[in-house]
C-alpha cells in the first residue's frame, strides 16, 4: 500500500517507469482525479466530476496504451 498520495503518484507517474517495463509488454499508467466524484463517500453536494468520466479515462488507458497519465475532471 502506498503511504501517500505522493508516493503514489511518484511511482505510477514516472514515465520512466512506464518505458522501462513496456520492453516487458508490461503497461503503466495513471488515471489522476482533479476533485471529488459525485456520489462517493467524500462527495457532501459539492463533487463536480461525474463516476462516468473517471470509468472513461480508465478506458482509455486500458485501451490505448500509449498514454502514461490522463487527467479526470
């Protein structure tokens, strides 16, 4: 388990990381989330991003495979 944020984004966002394990047919990348998903615990009326959008950058990733780090907002 990551123990922050940080580390978290340190790891998956090096595209370093990404390029060293590609030659292994192994895929990295990172979906960052720019505030609060509507309907999560977090959310107490003020979430502006919708679950759909978050689902539809994972999408991407998953099958593109050639981007490293998308944005959902």
């Amino acid at each position: 388990m990551f123990t922050s944020l940080l580390d978290a984004r340190r790891l998956a966002g090096d595209p370093g990381l990404a390029e060293r394990l590609r030659a292994d047919d192994i895929y990295v990348g990172e979906v960052v989330v720019m505030g609060l998903v509507k309907g999560t615990v977090s959310d107490r009326g003020n979430a502006t991003i919708e679950p759909d959008s978050v689902a539809q950058k994972f999408w991407t990733l998953f099958t593109q495979r050639d981007i490293v780090s998308v944005e959902a907002r």
